[in-house]
C-alpha cells in the first residue's frame, strides 16, 4: 500500500478499511515479491552504516561505537553448548560475517564472508583468589570493551569466556553498532536461549529442535518454545 495511506487513515480501524479495499481489489498481488539479492554484485551499504563508516575515517581505532555487554552465568554450563551456540548464530546472520572494505574508487561496500566460525577464547580465571579474580574480569571486561574493530577485515562480533569457577562463568559479548542496535540484542539472546539446550539435547543436529528456524519464534508464559 502507499506510504500516504498510514498518514491518511492513522488509526487501526482505518487502516483495516483500506487493507480490506486493497484485498477485494486485487492490489495485494501487484506487490513485487522480495527475492534475494545476488552476494557476488557489489553491496552498498544502509544509510546508518554508511554513517557511522563516515565516523569511522574520521576517528579510525575509536571503540565509541562498540556495543559491549557482559553476563554472569550461575550454575552448571556446557562450554561446548554455549560456543555452538554462537557459532550457529554467526552462521545464521550475514551480518555478523560483513566486513566493509573500500573500492578503488573510495566507497565502501559490503563484504558477506561465508560461514565460519568464530573464535572464542576461553580463559580460566578459577585459580586466582577471589579478589584478585574479579580485579581480573573487569580489567579483562573494560580491554575487550575498548579494543577497535578494524571495519575493512574483523568480524563485527567478540565473544569471550570467563571461567570463574565450576558454577559460575561470564560472557564478554562486544557488537559493533554498524551491524547492530538494541533490538539486535534481542534477537541474538533469544536464539542464544533456543540454540543452547538444543546443543545440549542433540549436539549433532539441533536444528531437529528448533522452533527459531527462520525467525519465527512462539513463546508460551513459560517462557519455552
């Protein structure tokens, strides 16, 4: 439908009216269908991106713009569940696997990677006495945070492991904001929360466990799938 008619018919009555109009006329089948575009053409990049790209030249090695976020987990943890986990979430969405280098003319572009996965450094913190154990997450929580991203070669993605002791661990997440926002944190720790006790149940082949597949995700008031 026309962008105008939400300004023309704002409220949800209205817009119903119109969307009914739109079906019995036959317009809903004129829409172009979205297909995918072609990886190997040269990708621009969005608006957004292409601002904070523009920051990015003008203060290069700057980490004002990553995104860090660190979580204490309590309990028993499968390290190998939780690492799948990431890795299966970095498969999943390009995004997390684009880089942005330059052409020859000077304009960047996007750069989709195929699939790998991503490293994940695990460091065993548990043989230091506890003062000097947290001394030693912040310090290594406030370097991750404020290490750059290099746009033109590193994932746009960090993740680090803190093992703090058999029951407790943390998680160092770093996201540059040229690939993600607030909203993206959702998305990331609800497929973080599906894909783990799939690994868990069947490390092989979780996707049989699923309910995410394609970003269709039900919850119940249980909080489960």
């Amino acid at each position: 439908m026309p962008l105008r008619t939400l300004f023309e018919h704002a409220t949800v009555s209205d817009l119903a009216q119109q969307i009914e109009i739109a079906l019995k006329q036959g317009r809903a089948g004129s829409l172009l269908p979205l297909l995918p575009v072609d990886r190997v053409q040269i990708l621009p990049l969005s608006f957004a991106q292409e601002r904070l790209w523009f920051l990015d030249q003008l203060m290069p090695n700057s980490p004002l713009y990553n995104m860090p976020a660190a979580v204490r987990l309590v309990g028993s943890l499968d390290q190998q569940a939780l690492i799948k986990s990431f890795q299966a979430i970095v498969h999943r969405h390009e995004v997390l696997r684009t880089t942005f280098p330059m052409q020859e003319s000077g304009q960047p572009y996007q750069q989709i990677t195929p699939p790998f996965d991503l490293d994940i450094p695990v460091i065993d913190l548990e043989a230091l006495p506890a003062e000097e154990r947290e001394d030693q997450v912040r310090a290594i929580a406030i370097e991750e945070a404020a290490r750059p991203f290099n746009l033109t070669q590193d994932p746009m993605a960090r993740v680090t492991l803190l093992r703090l002791g058999q029951t407790e661990h943390i998680v160092l997440v770093i996201l540059h904001h040229i690939v993600a926002d607030g909203w993206s944190v959702g998305i990331l720790m609800s497929e973080l929360a599906a894909l783990y006790p799939a690994y868990q149940k069947s490390p092989a082949n979780p996707r049989s466990l699923l309910c995410l597949c394609n970003m269709r995700t039900l919850r119940s008031g249980n909080g489960k799938c």
